[in-house]
C-alpha cells in the first residue's frame, strides 16, 4: 500500500487517487526533484561524527568529503540533528491583549482592512476573499493584516520558495519578509488539509520544520490538528497567521 506524496493518506492497492485530497499517486510530485513528504525509510541518525552533515528529509550522512549544500533528494543539509538542538524554539508570545476565549459556535469578527495603509507599505496581493471562504489571514507585528489566503484546494501547503530545489508552496511566504525571517520557517513547513464531506479543516505539520505553534501549544510532525476560525498559528517563533471564514 503506497502513501499520498502531498498528505500522506494511505492509497489502497489497485488506486491512483488519494481519497483526502485527490492528489495522482504517480503525478502529484515533479519527477525531477525526488521528494517526498512521507517518512524516510532510513533511521533519524543518533550522533553525526566530526565535520558530517545529514538530510532532515531522508535522513543520510554525508562525510566531509560531500561538498554540496543539498542532499541528492534536493533537501539543504544539516550539521545538527533535532535533538542536539541547545533549546526548544521559543514560545511566541500571543499579540492580541485580550484572553483567548473557547470557540461558542459563532464566527468571531475579523479585524478590518486598513484603506489607510500606504500601497507601498505592503506587497501586492488580492484582496480580501469573498464572504464565506475559508482562508489563512497573515498577520504583521503591528497585530494587521498583511494578506489573506483562500483555502482553495483540498491539500494546501505552506513554505517559502525554493525554485533550484524545486519547492513551490501553495502559501508562499517568501515574499513578505526579509531573507533572516524568512529563513527561520521551513521551505516545506505544514500543510493545510480540508475534508469535504464534513467541511472541517486541519493542519498538519511536517517532518523538518522548524517550529509549528497552534496557540500557545508546540505541535509534534506528521499530527494532524483541528482548525477553528480565530485559532492562532506560529511558524518558526516569528510569522504569525490565523485561520479565519472570511
């Protein structure tokens, strides 16, 4: 049994299509890259020797003689492993001055888009989606909008640019930070997962990343987490969004 290269769901023999988001087995991942988002048949290595690096992505040690910065599966490597990390990313702290309150069944109003905000101050974007379309809603330091994304599709990833590893995010960050920020996420970070048949939404971090926030809780990789409108999310300790019905 084969497992769907966008969101991970088991395939059952004989089936080309994944049933939870619709994804071809065979054609949902550019062949000239080799990646994959399922998990590495090799182990996490436990200690890496003097001047060795690994894959965060298929898990293989190169010595000091492998020069490049790129594993052959097209992922950056590492000289650290996860658990040698010195400490936890930290725990951002929440923007909104006002206690987070259980969801009641009523969708919470969305902060108004500011007409007042100078053009050049922000990338351009689309604008705000029509009433009733689940989206992502990026928010900046000074608690405003910066964009809004539809949840158009039923598997939908988020990351930053990547075009020489041949990463193309569905949610693309890059272009609204600076090189350090931006940095700090995973160029194949989370993935935003819908269910059609009960209209429900959830967000599932992926091996690698550097950080997922749901709130005030850190997220485990490959788990999935059930959105709600006005849930809070942190990437990487730094790039806040929220999921919204716009």
């Amino acid at each position: 049994m084969s497992a769907c290269a966008i969101c991970g769901e088991a395939i059952p023999d004989g089936s080309r299509t994944c049933a939870m988001c619709g994804s071809s087995a065979e054609d949902c991942m550019p062949s000239a890259t080799g990646l994959r988002l399922e998990k590495p048949a090799r182990p996490l290595p436990q200690s890496l020797p003097p001047g060795c690096r690994y894959c965060p992505g298929c898990f293989e040690v190169f010595g000091p003689a492998y020069t490049d910065t790129f594993c052959r599966c097209g992922v950056e490597l590492s000289s650290e492993l996860p658990h040698q990390a010195s400490e936890a990313p930290p725990m951002a702290p929440i923007l909104e001055d006002e206690p987070f309150a259980p969801f009641d069944g009523e969708l919470p109003p969305m902060a108004p888009v500011l007409d007042e905000t100078p053009a050049a101050s922000m990338p351009a974007g689309p604008m705000k989606p029509e009433p009733g379309t689940p989206c992502l809603v990026l928010y900046g330091t000074d608690k405003q909008p910066m964009q809004y994304f539809a949840l158009t599709k039923d598997a939908m990833s988020i990351g930053r640019l990547d075009a020489v590893a041949g990463v193309f995010p569905d949610i693309d960050l890059d272009q609204w930070f600076d090189r350090g920020t931006i940095r700090k996420i995973s160029r194949q970070h989370a993935l935003i997962l819908r269910n059609r048949a009960a209209s429900t939404f959830v967000l599932r971090p992926l091996l690698g990343n550097t950080g997922t926030q749901l709130e005030t809780q850190m997220l485990e990789p490959q788990q999935d987490y059930p959105l709600r409108p006005g849930l809070r999310i942190i990437l990487g300790g730094v790039i806040r969004l929220k999921f919204e019905i716009a």
